[in-house]
C-alpha cells in the first residue's frame, strides 16, 4: 500500500508495452469514545461492563472491510471520604445523634442523608433511635458515597443508698451510694449542699442524694439515726 511500481510487457507488435500499478489503501477509522463516570461505576459498550477508571479498545470491520477500532475511554470522578460520630438516644427517649466530620475530595459542595433520596445540607442528623443507619453522600457531580453506622441505647440511671447508723463515739459514718448506668455527664448533689460521690454524716437526721447523668435524675431519701437506737441497753 502506498508503492507505485511499473512493469514492462511485451505488446502483442513485439513493442515495450510499459503498466504502471499504483496502489491506494483503503482507509482504516480510529474513533474515541471518553466518559467520566462516579467511583465504583461501570459503562456497557458492546456487551461489555467497563468500570470507571479504565480504557478498552474495540476492533471492527468498517464498510470497506478495513479495520475500524473504538477506544472507550471511561474515567472516574474524585471519590469522597468521610467519617462518622454516633451518639446513644437516652433509654424511652429518641435522643441519639449522627454527625458526619471531615468530609474531603469528591466535589463539593456535599448533601447528606440517612435515606439515600432526601438530602440536607446540616452536617448533624438528630432526635434518632437505636438502630444501625447508613449515612449518604452526595457531592456535586451527583456521585453518591455511603458509611454504615449504628446507634445504642444508653444504660438506664439506678441508685441504691440505705439508711445509715451513726457510731455512739460520733465519729462519723460515710454514705456511698451504688450507682449504676450510663456515666456520662454524672453528677451528685446531696441535701448537705456538698456535690461529690461521697459523703461523711455526724448528726442523725433526714439526708437526701440526687444523681443525674446526660438523660436522667434519680433521687434517694434515707434516714441517719444513732447507733443501737431503739434497742434496750
């Protein structure tokens, strides 16, 4: 394809019969087929799935009967990333809480949701229930990106403090309440205006402890009374 080459024949006189031969090739065809798809996706060409990120190429025949190739050129828009924070819902109360931090690449700007189909910009998803929750991105080149993450029920707030003696020598008796539950946030507030876990009593008499946590109070009333009273000496 592309020679020119001539031949010397002898004409039917005997005479130089010179046939020059020229030859042309048909034309071949080269087309690209180039798309930009979201992570994670793939493009069918010809039966054939072509993830994102990836080139393939195709070979025909054209109407000439010369080779026809295809590139598809298939590429992949930035993925994004973020993480999650889950905070436990109070016990009868739908109090837990999902906030999405650091979200980077894709192309912002981001929407968010715990559906897939209704989105919000807010970064914080509020007033949930125990259970597990897939979290979705969507950035603005409409790719979604989605974590899994789950919700627990805090632990319900108990207090135990019975009544207490005091000693005869009045040295003192310690009251230590049993608390129990989720410690977040605790905190202790007796009807002696002190506010630790712990307390030492020197006179009988009526005593009261609240103990609260991020959901819930609980209170105990006792009564302190001296050593051996009622008993006969």
């Amino acid at each position: 394809v592309g020679d020119v080459q001539q031949f010397i024949l002898q004409s039917y006189l005997g005479c130089d019969s010179i046939v020059t031969v020229e030859v042309y090739g048909l034309p071949s065809s080269l087309d690209t087929v180039a798309l930009t798809l979201c992570p994670g996706e793939t493009y069918l060409f010809d039966g054939v799935e072509i993830p994102a990120g990836e080139t393939r190429e195709f070979n025909y025949l054209n109407s000439e009967g010369c080779d026809s190739t295809i590139i598809v050129a298939v590429a992949s828009f930035p993925a994004a990333s973020f993480d999650l924070a889950a905070l436990p819902t109070c016990t009868g109360t739908y109090t837990g809480s999902i906030s999405v931090l650091n979200p980077a690449g894709g192309q912002p700007p981001f929407r968010y949701s715990l559906d897939g189909s209704a989105f919000q910009d807010e970064l914080d998803f509020n007033n949930l229930q125990p259970g597990a929750y897939t979290v979705w991105l969507e950035d603005s080149n409409g790719c979604f990106f989605q974590q899994d993450t789950a919700i627990t029920a805090r632990l319900p707030l108990t207090l135990e403090l019975e009544d207490a003696q005091l000693p005869c020598d009045s040295g003192g008796v310690q009251l230590t309440p049993i608390v129990s539950g989720d410690p977040e946030g605790l905190s202790y507030e007796w009807s002696t205006g002190a506010q630790t876990p712990a307390i030492t009593v020197y006179d009988p008499g009526a005593v009261w402890v609240e103990v609260r946590n991020v959901c819930e109070t609980q209170r105990r009333d006792i009564s302190v009374d001296w050593e051996g009273l009622g008993n006969d000496f």
